[in-house]
C-alpha cells in the first residue's frame, strides 16, 4: 500500500509536469478573445482557403487576428469584412473553424457573419439567410498538367476519371454532370484535395475559379479546366455567387447588403487580385524538415501543448469520473427495499451514460454540446472549456468499466475477509481493491491517455486548434501536405511512445520484488545462520 501511495505521487509529480507544459504552451498565445461586445464584428471562416482566406504569422497586409490565438487571418473574405466592419463601427475578430462547422457556428450565435466564399444555395436558405452577392464565380476542374485529362474542354471529356469536391457544397453535385466520371467520396477541403491529386488517387477536382487562380499560383504542375461555358456546367445563377451568412432574423442583414452594394465590381477585381498576390507562398527549397520547424515551429508547439492539455486534463478527470462509477457499480445489493430501488436506479443512469458516451463519436458529442447548449440554453462556452468537457466525459465511460472490471477482477476471499472484520463497502474500496484495481488497470488507463491525445484531432469541429488542425492550417499554406502531416505524425508518436515508456517503467514498479516469499518467515530469511559463519 505504502508503494503505491508513493508511485501514485510520482504519477501526479508526472502529470503536473504535462499540466504545466500544456499550460505554458497555452499561455504562449496572445489570446484575441472575441468579446461579446458590440464593438466586436466575430466572423467564421476557414481560414485556409486561399485567396478567399488563409492563416498567417503576423498582421502583415493587413490581416486580422484569429479568435484564441496569436494568429492573423487574410484574404479576400477577411478585406470583405474590413470594410463592413469599418462602415460599422466594430473591430473584426475572425473565428476559424472547419467548413462544417460555420453553419451551427452562425446558428448558435458563436459568429456574427460568416464570411468565407460560401454560395448561397436554396438548401442554406432554409437555414441562413444571405446578403447580396460580393463576388460573382464561374466553375471550373482542376486537373494534373501531364495528365490525360489535361485537354479536356468539356463535361464530356473526362470519362473515367475519378473526380471529387469539397464536402457539403454544390459542387460535389456537379460531378454528376460531368459524363462518365468515377464520383469519388467527398473531401472535407481543398488541401486534402490538393493532396490526393499530387498523389494521383484522383484524376481531378470541382471548385470555382478562385480556387484555380490560388493553386496555380504555387503549383505549375496544375491545369485549370474552364467549365463555365458552352459545354460546361449548368448551374443555378445563386449556385455561382459567394455571399455573406447572417442568422435567420438578424437585423445586421439590411446594413451589411447596404455595405455590400456600395462595393463595386472594380474594387472587387482589384480586391482578389491583391489576394492572389498576398497569399503565402510555398515552402523554400532545402531541408523540407527544417524550413517547415523554422517557419512555422511556433504554431506546431502552440497545438501540441493544446493537446497534450486537454488530453491530460480530460484523463484525470476521466479517471475520477470512472473511479466513481465503478465504486458505485459494485456496490452490494442492499437488504431494504428502498435501498434497492435507489440502488437499481442509479445503475441504470450510469449504463445509460457508459452507452451513449461509448457508442457516439466524440466528433458528434462535440458538436452536439458545443453548439447545442448555445442553441438551446442561450450558453456561450469557451472552446477550450467545452472541449475538456467532452474529452473527460468521454473518458469516463469507457474508465468507469475498465475500474469495474479491475474491481471484480480482485479475488473475492479479500471481500470476505475485509466483511469479517467489519468494513463497510467503501472502506473495503478504500484499504484494500482499490490500491490493487488501480494498479491493475494502470495499462488501460495509460491506453486511454493516448486514445486522448489522438482523438483530439475531432475537437476541429469546434474550432479547438490542437495539432491536427494546426497541421492542416500549415498545409493550407506551405502547399507541402505529405511533409507536414509526416511531421505532425512524428510529433504524435513522440509523444504517444514518450508516455507509453514512462508509465511501463511505472507499472514495473508497482510490481513489486518478483521474489518476495508471502509464506516465509521474513525473520528467518534476514538472520544468518551457522553455516554463513
């Protein structure tokens, strides 16, 4: 017992060390908070969109700062909220999350606007209102230069060839018009499709023409397939328009299209052109591993300590939570009636929490809590905070089984001896199966650490950057994908492999001496006997 007090303290000791690391890595951001205040205009974007919109290093060119971070947005969206900003009166602060998240972002009231090269389709209608159109597109297919489909002119030259687009926007639909094709599954955005074409898993890509004038900028290796004419797509007018999304009823509408209006198409052209031209530049040539720590070494430490801060958190807390539920789920079933009835209740509570927490994805649970206390209960939670919560809850389910299973797994004479004597449950948990289910299921507990640090990649719905969404916002810029999501996966599996060797050289420890003799008389195998003289 006294052996296990103390490895837990060195445990703690461990864990206090991560905590202050994360923290520190936290605290190392100049936190832009997106006030509630008037004087703030918060607007949702991708931020790795470009020319549309990007994240960069510094204010240069006049970007703006990102919500939560010490990160500046630019682009053509971010220049289109300036000037409504400007007009009314408030400071833009850009709130970056992924494409999926900036409808539940608006309906929530997590944003104001959202500002991001979004059409306004009538299936967004129903759920968003739109302004005026401030940029007008035309449709186009991105193909591989030295391609067989690099001479294609129409939608009737691409048979075979396996196509995708961005997920949940029109264009996905419009590979359906494109004869022939193989319709490949929906990628979440443009960078991940930048990657699979690079790596030939697909033939090409739907997007608008902003899309094609980026890429080609960094990319000579790229053909732009224009499809907005004779032979090309045919499209619904609204379908190829970008406008700003404002929540349904909102008054903010009427002043934003007066805003819009007064921008006209030439001050429009001169805008994406300047974005063209301000958009990051790909990575310099040498020592890809190098230029990527020395450009952007700042943003990888900012999101691994993000992670390891939340999943450390979420752990401990997870751990407590299911200590908890398993002590209550062993409980011996009482003799009263009454007590039975409670009894029964309160295990019925916590299967229905261990199976809904167990069988949902922590992406969906995310969502589910982040936007819908906002939506339901009018509750603006701090993404950090939210995000801690649903790891830790999480986490408490699938412990709170591992622990029942460590305390049943503890040989049942040690119940009865311990009833002998007179102890009441919980003083049995406390002396005597807790100290062994613990130790017994420290392997579980150290996997679910590491289940942590990875699954926090799907905190990206809302808007956590952590190091998967940071590794996918430097993609978005340096244009290297396969070199960065390789650093990315070896800073995971330093740390998994880090945390891993740490608590087996804990475990071992709380093994014991492997000859220690429990039925020897400690006495008689100390003292010396005559032979030794």
């Amino acid at each position: 017992m006294r052996q296990l007090i103390t490895y837990s303290r060195r445990i703690a000791l461990f864990a206090l060390i991560l905590l202050t690391l994360g923290v520190f890595a936290r605290n190392t951001e100049t936190v832009h908070a997106a006030s509630s205040s008037k004087d703030v205009l918060r607007v949702g974007m991708e931020a790795n969109y470009p020319p549309y919109n990007w994240t960069q290093q510094n204010d240069a060119n006049g970007a703006v700062p990102i919500d939560g971070s010490d990160e500046f947005a630019n682009g053509y969206d971010v220049q289109t909220a300036k000037i409504i900003g400007k007009k009314l009166g408030r400071k833009v602060v850009v709130v970056k999350t992924v494409w999926d998240g900036l409808l539940p972002s608006l309906t929530s009231g997590k944003i104001d606007l959202i500002i991001a090269g979004m059409s306004p389709t009538p299936e967004r209608r129903k759920s968003i209102d739109f302004s005026l159109p401030y940029r007008r597109t035309k449709m186009i297919a991105v193909v591989n230069k030295d391609g067989k489909f690099a001479d294609a002119t129409s939608v009737n030259d691409f048979k075979n060839a396996k196509f995708t687009a961005q997920l949940a926007t029109f264009h996905y639909d419009l590979i359906n018009q494109l004869k022939g094709t193989i319709k490949e599954p929906a990628m979440k955005d443009f960078s991940a499709m930048r990657v699979a074409l690079q790596a030939g898993t697909i033939d090409g890509y739907v997007a608008e023409d902003a899309e094609g004038i980026s890429i080609t900028k960094v990319n000579p290796n790229v053909k732009i397939v224009d499809l907005s004419g004779k032979g090309g797509f045919k499209v619904d007018p609204s379908e190829v328009q970008t406008a700003i999304g404002v929540k349904k009823g909102n008054p903010l509408l009427q002043k934003v299209n007066q805003i819009v209006a007064d921008i006209s198409p030439a001050q429009q052209e001169k805008m994406i052109t300047k974005a063209v031209l301000d958009q990051p530049e790909s990575a310099a040539k040498g020592n890809w591993f190098l230029n990527i720590w020395k450009q952007y070494g700042g943003m990888l430490l900012r999101g691994t300590g993000m992670t390891l801060f939340i999943s450390l958190i979420a752990t401990i807390i997870g751990f407590v939570i299911g200590l908890l539920i398993g002590i209550a789920r062993t409980i011996p079933r009482p003799t009263t009636r009454g007590k039975r009835w409670a009894l029964n209740v309160l295990n019925w509570v916590l299967s229905v929490y261990i199976e809904i927490f167990r069988g949902t994805p922590m992406m969906v649970q995310a969502a589910v809590f982040y936007y819908g206390i906002a939506q339901i209960f009018g509750l603006n939670l701090e993404r950090t905070f939210a995000a801690i919560v649903i790891v830790s809850i999480n986490t408490g389910a699938y412990l709170a089984e591992v622990v029942r299973g460590g305390i049943i797994s503890t040989p049942t004479g040690q119940f009865e001896a311990a009833s002998a004597l007179g102890m009441t449950h919980f003083q049995r948990m406390r002396k005597i199966i807790l100290p062994q289910a613990i130790r017994n299921s420290l392997p579980s507990i150290t996997n679910e650490f590491i289940v942590n640090i990875k699954d926090t990649s799907v905190l990206s719905i809302i808007s956590v950057s952590e190091l998967f969404f940071t590794g996918s916002t430097i993609a978005g810029q340096n244009f290297q994908f396969f070199q960065t999501y390789l650093t990315i996966s070896l800073i995971y599996l330093v740390l998994t492999f880090t945390i891993t060797r740490i608590f087996r050289v804990i475990e071992k420890r709380l093994e014991g001496p492997t000859n220690y003799n429990l039925m020897a008389n400690q006495l008689q195998v100390t003292t010396p006997t005559l032979e030794d003289n």
